[in-house]
C-alpha cells in the first residue's frame, strides 16, 4: 500500500487558509472603517464642544437675567 | 458671524464629497483621506495657540482684561481642535502602525500640548480674582506656547515614525487636486474656529458683566 507524503497535502491545506483576495478586502475595510471613525471622531468632538458652548451660553444668560431683574428690585426699594 | 458658520459648514460638507472622489493614495489606501481633518486641525490649534500668546503679552503689558478674554477664548477653542488631531492622528496610526499610540517626539509633545493648554483653563478656574487669574493666566500661557514649535520641529529634530510634511513642502508630491481639496477644507476649519472663538469671546464678556452685576448687588 502506497501512501502520498503528506508535504503536498499541507501545502495545499495552507495555500487554502492564505487567500490574498480575501486578505487584501479585509484590508480595505478596516482602511475604509478607520477613515469612517475618524471622520466621525471629528465632528462628535466639534459637535460636543459645540453643545458645551451652548449650554455655558444658556447659563450666563439665565444668570444676567437673575442679576438684573436683582438690581432693578435693590433699586426700586 | 451666522454667514460665517453656515459658509464653513457648507464648505465642509461639499468637500467631503469632493474627498471621496479623490483617487486612493497608494500607499495607505483610503485612511489616508483622515489628512484633511488631521492637518488642518492641528495648523488651526497652533495658530491659536499664537494667537493666545500674543493676547497674553499684550495683556501683560497694556492690562487690558480684552486681551486676556480672548486669550481664554481661543485656547479654549485651540484645546478642542487640537483634540480632533491627536484622536484622528491615533485612528490613523492603528490603521497604519498597528498601535493607537507610541511615544513618539511628535505625538508625545503633541499630547504635552493639549495637557498644557488644559493645565491653563484648570488654573482659571482655580483662582477668584480676576487680576491675578488674568496675570498668572498670561504667565502661564507664554510658558505653554514653548512647547509648541518644539511639536512643529520635532519631526525635523529627531528620529520618528511620524511621517515628514507631504504638502506645502518640496518634498511633497501630492497633485493640485489634494492641495486644492486640503486648502478648502483647511479654510473651513478656520472658519468653523474663528466662529467658535467669536461665540466664547463673547461669553467671557458677558460673565465679566455677571461678575460686575453680583459686586453691585452685593455693594447694594
């Protein structure tokens, strides 16, 4: 009984396993993903630094407001 | 100042559709595009960062609490900027070097930069009154801003993984279309960041105004 040596077979087993099509899409999509977050990274730091503007702007505008509508009452009195 | 934020918001988003058009660059592939977010990021938070300097030696010299609002305003707003590009430049690296981050000449002293700069906003707010927050402030401001052309240089200076100036430099050999691309991009970062400073120049004025409201209550 003749065997065949088993090199060929884990040649073949290995060239299965290493797909360089697959490999290089595997590629291009953690490019692409990593292009996507950063773009998202950027605008989610603008857009919540924006929103922490415009929360500190309601704030200094309620506080005037009290501060006045203060004044003009130590005024009237 | 609403012309301005709708001109840099539309400039934005046209661009990002002019981006995608652009060819992949060879080497990286599409990740490469992170460029016009990166770089004009990093350009705009160091102009601050002069900016913030000079309104500093200004205020020292001329005393004029003006100059040490917008020394706020735009260190405030250069902290931001200067968090998109160590957050975009870390994306980047991972899809390019494998790390998210090395201690690198050029990334650590970018991160010294931001530490910096937030160091100053910390002191702000540790001191009451206003004088001597506005002096200590502008002390620590021109101290801070010696950090940044060693970020600038550092890549020249010594040895590191952080690739060299690839546009606006003799070296570079990127086609007018990426310039032209970058150029819009970067005009409308600056836009987005001269809105932002305009915003927080006029809160710190007006939390001056509080601040003169409450001592003529309490005077009262």
């Amino acid at each position: 009984m003749r065997f065949a040596t088993p090199t060929p077979l884990i040649a073949m087993l290995l060239q299965a396993a290493y797909d360089p099509i697959r490999e290089e899409i595997g590629r291009l999509q953690r490019n692409f993903q990593g292009l996507i977050w950063g773009f998202v990274a950027a605008w989610v730091i603008l857009l919540l630094y924006t929103l922490m503007l415009t929360a500190r702007e309601r704030k200094i505008r309620r506080e005037m407001e009290r501060l006045k509508s203060m004044v003009e009452e130590t005024e009237k009195k | 100042m609403f012309a301005m934020l709708a001109l840099a918001m539309v400039l934005l988003v046209r661009n990002l559709y002019t981006i995608s058009l652009l060819p992949d660059e060879v080497n990286q592939g599409q990740i490469f595009r992170i460029i016009f977010f990166h770089l004009p990021a990093a350009i705009a938070a160091m102009l601050g960062s002069a900016v913030a300097l000079v309104a500093s030696v200004m205020f020292l010299w001329k005393r004029n609490f003006q100059y040490d609002a917008l020394a706020v305003a735009v260190t405030e707003v250069g902290l931001a900027f200067l968090a998109v590009n160590l957050v975009t430049g870390s994306i980047w690296a991972h899809v390019i070097w494998g790390i998210w981050w090395a201690w690198d000449p050029r990334l650590t002293s970018a991160l010294i930069c931001w530490i910096l700069y937030a160091g100053y906003l910390i002191l702000r707010q540790a001191l009451e009154e206003p004088t001597q927050r506005a002096t200590f402030a502008a002390v620590y401001s021109i101290f801070a801003f010696t950090d940044v052309p060693i970020v600038y240089f550092s890549i020249r200076w010594w040895r590191t993984i952080h690739p060299q100036p690839v546009f606006f430099s003799k070296d570079g050999s990127f086609p007018p279309d990426w310039s032209r691309a970058l150029l819009i991009n970067m005009v409308a970062i600056f836009l987005l960041y001269t809105v932002l400073t305009m915003i927080r120049l006029r809160q710190e004025q007006t939390q001056r105004e509080i601040d003169y409201l409450r001592r003529t209550v309490h005077a009262i």
